[in-house]
C-alpha cells in the first residue's frame, strides 16, 4: 500500500534541525547535567546514596521502555500530541524538581521527567521517518543528531556544575524546564502532523525478533557500550570528587576529556568498519572493554583513586564504546526492514533495560566510590557479548555473524 505522509513539513535542513534537536538533547541532557550534584544529594533530600542512584536508572530504564509505549500511542494519534504532551510533561516535571524537598517526590518526579523525554524522542524519530525516509537528507540528520549527542556528555556535566556553583543545584532543573518550555512554544505553532495517513500496519513481530541471534548479539553489544558509559557516570563523581579530592568543575572538565575521545574515535569509524566489518569492530570493542576493565583492577588494587587509575583507563573504554556502537543498530535491525519501528523500540529497550537492571545492581553491591562497578560491568556484559558472537559464528544454524557493513562497501 503506497505510504502517504503530510506534505505542508517545508522547512529547510537546517530549520528542521533547529526545530527538532532540542527534543533530542533535552532527553540527555537531563541525565548529565545533574551528575556534579549527585554527592550533595543524599544530605539535601535526607536519604541514602542508592536512592539518589535510582534517580539515574529509573530515568534511563523509563526513558527506555517508555518508547515502547508513545510508539504505538503515535501511530494512533499522531506524532505532534505525543510530542507536545511530553514536552509539557518533561518541563513540569523539571519545575517540581526544582522545588523538592522529599526523597519519595524527587524519585518519581524523574520518573515523570524521563516519560516525558521518552514522548518526546519517540515523536521527534518518528517524525524524522516518516518526513525523510526516502530523501537524503534522512542520513544527514541523524548523522548530525549523533554528532550533537556526543557531546551532550561533554557540556552537561560542565553546564550543572556551573550553575550548581552559581545559582545552586536546583537552578539545573530550571534550567531544563525553561529549555523544554522555549523548544515546545517553539513548536506548537510550527510542527505539522506527519503521522502516515494511508500506510499499511505490519503485525508486530516481537516472536521474531526475540527468536534471532544476531539481533541478540548486537543488542547485547550495545548495552555493553551504552551501559560503560552509564556505570561510569553513576559512579565518577564519587570517585573523582569524593575520594580524588577534585572540585566539581574540575570533575566535570576531567568527564568531559571522555566524551571528547569517544568524539575523535567516531570520525575514523567509518574506516575501521569498513576494514573491520560489524562483527570485527564488535569484537575489537568488547577487548578495548576488558583492556580498560583490567587497567581499572590494577589502579584500584595498588594505588588511591586519582586522575591516573580512573580517567585513562577510561578513555580506552570510551574507544571501545565507539568501536560497538557504530555497528550495533544495523547489526541488530538488519532483518527487520518490515517492522523497523518494532525493532528499534525493541532494540532501544532491552537496553536500556540491561544497562539500568545490571548497571544499577553493581553499582549499588559494589563499592559506587571505587572502580570496581566499572571494571566488573565492563568484564561481565564483554565476556557476555564475545560468548553471543563465538556461538553465533560457530553454529551451524545460523553461521558466521552477518556484516552488514561490509555487504553495503561491496
């Protein structure tokens, strides 16, 4: 059935992302930019340092599984309700941050906050679907989303830290409130409905999807990369603050330093891909993982917390972060042109679901002020991910790993 969208989404590339990109960054911005005042948090709400932990995993899990939710709920409504609505949410949900005092309220205000990211985020690839699906500027656009979010881990941390020192910490949630706030009232007079008015429903095929080993593996990679980053930033502020004795805007200078590397690692991808192949980078990823892993357990047995023990060994990760990433979604979403959009919700879930359930437990059993979350993360969900791809390409089922990057050079 031919496949028909709106036709009054005239903006340039250009006025398109500026459009769209807040939604984007918003949605990261609000798990980063809170990280310099994650110490000071268990004595300003009166509660333990796994509760203030939990804010930053509900938010990713719910951030996660809400796209599963607002997916379907913008096939039927449209993209435009979904997205105005969770904008709305996430700003009041920021504003009530602003102003709480109680642990219980703080918790489940993050979680408002993160489903209102979630619509948001869902509305706004959704829309970049069903505009650009077949023109080139599809590719630009999320090329230029990734290349924004990249440094969203750089800047945000910089950005609460000087405004906690400033303005203090709640001056971060209204910040947020008043950013989402300007990117709806910017959008509610501009956005038009793009939700496909004639296109075919394919059944969801989550049975198949579930049933397939590469998407598995790939998955599985991602998290492994995604959830690095994660444990990194759940526990780098005690460790760098708590224990290394930095300030909080010489942390987030020393955070930033990653983010940077895994930005100069992302412009050679192309190339190492291309030599390399999906499952090749996937596997080189999982050993720069455990490299780091390794160098971590040696700086924690030997020496105190320092710049030296956490933050290079961290930037040999963040490398091995970029070398997953970059192949895990065509990996995983593949053989699924048909039902992308379940995939992708699917894809982005289980990920989130992995990083917030195993990220969050060792932070929470493990020492959160030390690297052994980190390194013992790292470790289990590589090995994990390595033992996905030898059984893959040994079986005689299902053969060696597919390359989708290799198959598009040839």
């Amino acid at each position: 059935m031919p496949r028909t969208t709106s036709t009054t989404w005239n903006f340039s590339l250009a006025a398109a992302l500026l459009l769209m990109a807040p939604f984007d960054l918003l949605a990261s911005l609000a798990m980063d930019v809170y990280l310099p005042v994650v110490p000071m948090m268990p004595g300003i709400l009166g509660t333990s340092p796994a509760v203030v932990q939990l804010t930053l995993s509900l938010y990713m899990v719910v951030l996660g599984a809400g796209q599963l939710v607002f997916g379907p709920i913008s096939d039927r409504m449209g993209r435009r309700p979904v997205l105005l609505t969770g904008a709305a949410l996430f700003a009041a949900a920021s504003y009530l941050l602003a102003g709480t005092v109680s642990a219980a309220g703080f918790v489940v205000l993050r979680v408002l906050q993160a489903l209102g990211a979630a619509a948001a985020l869902v509305a706004t690839f959704a829309t970049v679907r069903d505009v650009y699906a077949e023109r080139a500027e599809g590719a630009v656009i999320y090329s230029l989303f990734g290349s924004m979010l990249a440094f969203v881990p750089a800047l945000g941390p910089v950005v609460g830290a000087l405004l906690a020192d400033h303005l203090g910490w709640r001056a971060i949630f209204l910040a947020l409130g008043v950013a989402a706030t300007a990117a709806a009232l910017n959008a509610a007079p501009r956005w038009p409905e793009t939700r496909p008015v004639n296109a075919s429903r394919p059944r969801a095929a989550f049975g198949r999807i579930l049933a397939d080993a590469s998407f598995w593996t790939y998955t599985l990679g991602f998290s492994a990369a995604m959830g690095a980053f994660f444990v990194f930033f759940s526990t780098a502020s005690r460790v760098m603050i708590d224990r290394a004795g930095f300030s909080q805007l010489a942390f987030s200078l020393l955070f930033a330093t990653v983010a940077l590397v895994m930005i100069a690692t992302t412009r050679f991808a192309r190339r190492f891909v291309a030599r390399w192949g999906s499952a090749g980078s996937l596997v080189r990823g999982m050993g720069m993982l455990l490299l780091g892993a390794a160098l971590l357990v040696v700086g924690q047995v030997i020496a105190a917390p320092s710049f030296w023990t956490f933050i290079p060994p961290m930037w040999i990760i963040a490398i091995g972060i970029v070398f997953a990433s970059s192949v895990t979604a065509n990996g995983a979403l593949q053989s699924f042109g048909d039902v992308a959009g379940t995939a992708t919700a699917l894809y982005y879930c289980i990920e989130s679901l992995i990083v917030g359930v195993v990220g969050t437990t060792l932070v929470v059993l493990l020492p959160g002020d030390t690297a052994w979350p980190l390194a013992a993360y790292c470790t289990l969900m590589a090995l994990v991910v390595l033992g996905f791809v030898w059984r893959a390409e040994t079986s005689p089922v299902t053969g060696v790993l597919p390359d989708p990057a290799r198959h598009r050079e040839t």
